[in-house]
C-alpha cells in the first residue's frame, strides 16, 4: 500500500522521540537523566484533580458541544479579559485535545497549497510539519543567540511575499525560552497589519515568566491586529495538565467556525471531564502555579550558571517557559574518547546518551544546528546530576 505524499513530508517529532529513548533505558534499570521532556514534573494540583473527580461521580462523562462546554468557555473569555485585555465571545472560542491540536485546527482551516507560513527558528518542532501537512509552506527566518533568538522587524518585512499568508509567534517560545516585550511586538504588528496577513500566537507558556518580565498578547495591541490574530493556549504547562489534553483558540468568528466544522468531524469534543478540571483550574486559586513557577525560576538560575561554566558552551538566560537552549557548536572539530568527531549537535547529543547517559534534543529539530535543548521541568537533584555528567562529557573531548 503506497503511503500519501502528505506523510512523507513530514519528521517524527524528536522531542518525543529521545523522550521515549531515554524511558526506554530507564526501563532496563539504566541510569539516564532525561532533558528532554517538555512537560512539568509537578503533580496537577489538588483542587483540579477534585473537580474532576466529582465531575464522574456526578456522572459528568458524556458528549459534550464540539467547541466545549459554556462554563468553560465563560471561565476562558474572563481569563483573556483579566489577563490578556481581550475580549471575545463563545463563538469566537474553540476547546480543543491540547495546544498542538488548535495548532492543526488553525491549518486545516486555513492554509493550502500555494500559501507560505513564515516561522522563526529555532522554533517548535510541530509548526513546520503541521504547515506541511496542509500543502502549505514554511518559510524559515533563522535567528541566533546574539539577537536573543528573536526576530527582527526588517526580517519579517523582508520575508513576506504575496504568496505570504501567516506569521507564527510563539512567545514564550519553546525551544529558547526567549519572549518577545510589548515593544518588539508592536512593531512586528504593525507589519503584520500593513500586509494582512495572519497572526498565529502561541501563548502556551505565558505564566511561566521570570525576572518581573510581563506577558503581552499581540492580539491587544489594538483593533487591527485583533482581527488578523488567532491566540493559542491550553492548560497543559501552567497547571501541570500535559495529560488531560486541553487548549483553546480565541480569534474571529468565521476563522473559529470553520475550525469547530473540522474538529466536529475529527475528534468531536475534548474529554468531558477534563473540561470540568479546567473550569476549576482557570477559576480557582492560583497559588500553585506561583510555586511552580518560582521553582523553575530557581532551577534556571542553576543550569545556566553551570552550563556557562563549561568551556565551550555558551547559554542565555530564558525569560520564559522551562527550557534552555546553549549554543555547543565550539565543541564540533573535538574527538571523543572513542576518536569520533563531533560534527554537529545531532552526534553531540548521541554521544551524550550514549556515553554519559544524559538525553538532550538536538537543535536540528528546533531548525537551530549548533544547539542542544535542555527541558529543566525535573527536580534540582536530577539537574546538578545532569550537568555533572555534560561537563565530564565536555571535557573528555579532545
């Protein structure tokens, strides 16, 4: 049986890939410190797992509407209002099975063949697939450490084309954890709004922020922006809801609409229960989320410190979400003790799991060669044990 052109595009995603490498050695008995997962090690908070508790034994486990049910749709709309200065309708929500499924709902709805997507890099590795999926293409703008991984406003200006049809900004961004001020992002807006074209924010990580850095959605940037913006976000990160499944669109009406027609005919609604939970989790107390955050706050501080203590690699200091992103390129030329050379970050980070039992993603799959990505969403013991064995890694280099 032929497979189609639209599955040979596209990569396995690596992030999951070393994930599942990395619990595949744990499960042998092997020792191995895993970077890789993008997920919080917190458990979901108390008050949340009780509300979705009472939610089946109150016999709350049937369909629900495509888009989610009202009292999660009326917990959203005040979120945005209160956090975010955005105000929307329920039509113009869309609760769908976690970030990256909005994500293809946006694409299904609105990309096609002959459009380009314009997505920095390094970037998150699903946006370019998803683009490709739909017969659309990615245009990549490269950025690099010295600019703070962020893309400049002459780039883009420079990178839109008549065949242009989106932007995707992912602020906090995964891999790099760099976020974009209101600043920046009013000038990207303003050419945005000068051409047309789509705005597709990722906002997943948005309470995830440190140093008194503030949060700025695009979309409320004014009128003009609002209508050609689509703002993304979920549960998952904040809450330590990964498992539940759970994000939403806000954005205009007939974009909203068409994405509902899809998922009705995909996944229909998100888990029932799971609804529940994220009613009490955007409404209820917040304080766990503060903890959260002020734990992986601390744990960044630390494995930059000791990341930029390693001859030869290089890290910024994230302003947002739990990764970090080091620049290791000045190893490659160097041998192993084996007498292979390290060539690029893909045979770096291989030789860190498989000699020092450490998994790390390579930066090729962020688009960012050069690069490895660290996820410090694990217990500070685990972080000093990690870096204990990426320095010896490093050193052993010749």
């Amino acid at each position: 049986m032929k497979l189609t052109q639209r599955v040979q595009r596209i990569k396995p995603s690596p992030t999951l890939a070393i994930d599942a490498k990395a619990k595949a050695l744990k499960a042998q008995g092997i020792d191995v410190v895993g970077f890789g997962a993008g997920e919080p090690d917190f458990d979901t908070p108390e008050n949340i797992k009780r509300a979705a508790i009472l939610a089946i034994e109150n016999g709350f486990t049937k369909y629900t509407a495509v888009g989610g049910i009202d009292a999660l749709k009326d917990v959203l709309i005040e979120k945005l209002k209160k956090d975010n200065g955005l105000t929307y309708s329920r039509e113009e929500i869309l609760v769908s099975c976690g970030g990256k499924h909005s994500l293809y709902n946006i694409a299904q709805a609105l990309f096609e063949a002959g459009d380009e997507v314009i997505i920095p890099a390094p970037y998150w590795v699903s946006y370019p697939d998803q683009v490709l999926l739909n017969d659309a293409k990615p245009v990549i703008l490269e950025t690099t450490d010295k600019t703070g991984f962020k893309v400049l406003p002459q780039q883009l200006e420079k990178a839109i084309t008549p065949k242009t049809k989106a932007f995707i900004l992912n602020s906090p961004s995964n891999p790099t954890g760099a976020a974009y001020t209101k600043e920046e992002q009013e000038k990207l807006a303003a050419i945005i709004v000068k051409h047309g074209i789509l705005c597709i924010s990722d906002e997943i990580y948005e309470k995830v922020v440190y140093d008194g850095f503030r949060h700025v959605s695009i979309a409320s940037l004014g009128e003009e922006i609002k209508k050609l913006t689509i703002t993304v976000n979920g549960a998952s990160k904040v809450y330590s809801m990964t498992g539940w499944r759970m994000g939403f669109s806000a954005g205009p009406k007939e974009w909203i609409s068409a994405m509902t027609k899809i998922q009705g005919q995909v996944t229909s609604n998100i888990n029932s229960i799971t609804q529940k939970a994220c009613v009490e989790a955007y409404q209820g107390p917040q304080d766990a989320v503060v903890k959260m955050v002020s734990e992986f706050g601390r744990r960044r501080d630390t494995i930059v410190g000791r990341l930029n203590a390693i001859p030869g690699v290089t890290c910024l200091k994230p302003k947002g979400a739990f990764y970090v992103f080091p620049n290791i390129s000045s190893l490659f030329g160097k041998k192993t003790p084996a007498g292979k050379k390290i060539i690029n970050s893909a045979e770096f980070a291989s030789y860190l799991l498989e000699n020092h039992k450490v998994a790390v993603v390579s930066g090729e799959g962020f688009g960012a060669e050069g690069f490895i990505r660290l996820s410090y969403a694990t217990s500070m013991e685990n972080i000093q044990k990690g870096l204990d064995r990426i320095e010896e890694a490093a050193k052993k280099l010749m």
